[in-house]
C-alpha cells in the first residue's frame, strides 16, 4: 500500500520540485570564484522575507540531512555489507566515514567529478538487475500491482487486522518514503541544481522533475516489484503480510536485508553481493552530496570556519549511524526531514507568483 502513496507523492512531488529549483536558480548568488551558490535559504529569506524561516530550513537541513540522513545511509552500507561478507558494521562504518572525510576536503568540484561518473553507472546496473529478475518472475507482476492498489486501500485484506495496519499508515510510511527518495519539496536539491550553468531558471527545473521520475517511479518501484514478485514480503509461516515500508518480516530481515533476499531469489548467494554493491554507491553519494547541502548552509549561516567542525560531526555521524538499529534511524529521519518540509512548503506557496511569472518568461522565450 506504502507503494501507491509513494507514486503519489511523486506525482506531486515533480509540481514541487519544478517550483523549488526555479527559485533555486533565480534567486542563487555568483561566489569570489566564480561558481555559483543557492538553496532553499536564498529565496525564503529573498523571495518570502523571512530571515527567521531561512535560518530555521538551515539548522533543519543541516540536521535533517548532514546529520541523520547520513546515518541513515551509512547505516544501510553496514548492514549490506554485514549480510553479504559478514564484516563488523562499525568497521563498514569508519571505511566509510574515512573516504568520505576526503571527498569533503576536495570541495565541490570533487564531489561534482565523484557523482557524475559513478551515479550513472550504478543506476542502469540497478535497473538491469531488476528488469532481469521481473521478467525472470514474470506472471507474478500482475499480482504485485493488484497487492499495491489493494494495500493503499484495504490494506487489512493483506495483512490483517491484528497487524492494526491502515490506510493512513500506508499513506503515512509511503509519502515518508516517496520523499526521502525524490526531495520533493524539502528544499535539498536546490543547492546542487543552483550550481548548473543555466541561463533559463525553468529549463533547471524542468531537469529537475525528470529526477523525481527517475528516483520514486522507475527505481523506487523496480525495487518495491522485485521484492513482491519474489515473495520475500511473507513472513516464514505465511499467515501474515507486514506494510513494505517497514522492512519488517517474520524472519527478522530490515531496509537493505530484504532487497537482498529478494535478489537471492533470483541471482543465488550473488544477490547479496549485488544490492551490497550497489548499495555503497548509491547511499555513499547520497552522503556526499547531503554532506555538500549541509556546508551551504553552514557557511550561511556561519562562515567558512565552521566547515571544518561540521565535517567532523558528519564524519561521526556516519560512524555511529552504520552500528544503530534500523528503526531508529529512520524515525529520526523522518523526524528531521518534516522540519525542513514546513519552511520550504510555506516559502513554495508565498512565492508562487514568482514560480508564475518566471515560467510565463521561458515559455514566451522559446515561442520566439
């Protein structure tokens, strides 16, 4: 059910995000060097005039992201890793935090080299993955789709009342997830897209929806439909389904445990060595680019001296994340995350003039 809501919010998510980095770029500034910075921060405090909303989405993002959000992801290395070769979480964890901590002395253009060579690669690595094993499991698709639309609407025929599992549940854990996939309104992504040399603000943001396509629609559900198809969301004595979003089943298994069962299914012993892979490409540059989002509004609102103490925190961070219960993280995520929503979702509805008359420009622009 979590499923459905999920492609909801990403439905709306790409209106938002168009929104967000129209903003984005029109209201970035030009730096010393010449390259160029913005965020959610810039145009609350410019376009809504509110310092206090834009400090408040800083402290949020730095938080919400910088902090927790990597410890999430560092968290889901380590017990990937910890499935597939056995390795001690916290060893994971400090490999990790260790490359990171040299990545984020290179700055921006090292972050920008890192992602763009890697990101590609592991995203249609993913999809081939997924699209083998679907197609492996063939008959079973008919049936994930007809479990997705029951479980956002009757979610008890799946997996029974005493589970106390609900619509709103379904549609809380699906918007939770959707959004921490896409940014879809959080005011993230504006950071990395205001660096782009773009002379046309909603040419950005068009780019910009095609990412939340590509993140909640094409991989997101790939995922949720390899881990239906193989049948890894029963639990052992098949009397009880639990709601996708919690990664909780019978035998135990959480987060990147169970798209590992499920790959198991379909690649033998090696699909743990795959999602293990895949796993630290994608969660690691999520953490060097939520790294990036984080010093933006550390320099803002502190100088470039407090860089260095902020790295540092991070690097702790995802040190401490790889060890703790999968549960926990999550809910501090998500925690974190709804507090940077607030002020980019009120500075989104002050500014939609703006969003207006800068998307009437760029379409009399290009009739011409």
């Amino acid at each position: 059910g979590a499923v459905f809501w999920m492609w909801v919010s990403a439905l709306f998510g790409m209106a938002t995000k168009f929104s967000e980095i129209t903003l984005g770029i029109h209201f970035r500034k030009k730096e010393a060097d010449g390259t160029y910075a913005g965020g959610a921060m810039y145009y609350i405090e410019q376009g809504l005039h509110s310092k206090f909303l834009a400090g408040f989405f800083s402290v949020a993002i730095i938080l919400a992201l910088g902090f927790m959000g990597n410890m999430v992801q560092s968290n889901s290395i380590g017990a990937a890793f910890n499935n597939a070769f056995h390795v001690p979480k916290l060893a994971v964890g400090i490999c990790v935090a260790v490359i990171a901590g040299i990545i984020f002395i290179g700055g921006i253009k090292r972050i920008a080299s890192f992602t763009e060579k890697i990101v590609p690669i592991m995203a249609l690595l993913y999809i081939i993955g997924c699209l083998v094993i679907l197609v492996m499991h063939l008959p079973g698709v008919g049936t994930a789709f007809k479990d997705i639309f029951v479980g956002a609407f009757a979610p008890q025929a799946i997996a029974g009342g005493a589970l106390g599992v609900t619509v709103q549940k379904a549609m809380r854990f699906g918007v939770a997830r959707g959004l921490f996939s896409n940014e879809a309104g959080m005011g993230s992504t504006p950071h990395a897209h205001a660096t782009a040399e773009v002379k046309d603000p909603c040419d950005q943001g068009i780019i910009a929806m095609m990412g939340v396509f590509i993140d909640t629609l094409v991989i997101l559900n790939l995922t949720a439909l390899v881990i239906l198809v193989t049948g890894q969301l029963q639990s052992v004595n098949q009397t009880a389904l639990v709601i996708l979003s919690t990664g909780v089943l019978g035998n135990g298994q959480t987060g990147s445990e169970l798209a590992q069962s499920a790959f198991n299914v379909g690649f033998g012993n090696f699909g743990n060595i795959f999602i293990a892979l895949c796993m630290l490409f994608f969660a690691f540059t999520t953490i060097v680019g939520w790294y990036y989002f984080g010093e933006v509004n550390v320099r803002h609102l502190f100088g470039n001296g407090a860089v260095k103490v902020y790295a540092v925190i991070v690097v702790i961070c995802v040190i401490i994340g790889s060890t703790l219960k999968v549960d926990l993280v999550w809910d501090m995520a998500d925690m974190f995350n709804g507090l940077m929503v607030l002020p980019n979702l009120i500075a989104l509805l002050g500014c939609l003039v703006i969003v207006r008359k800068l998307t009437k420009k760029s379409e009399k622009s290009k009739e011409k």
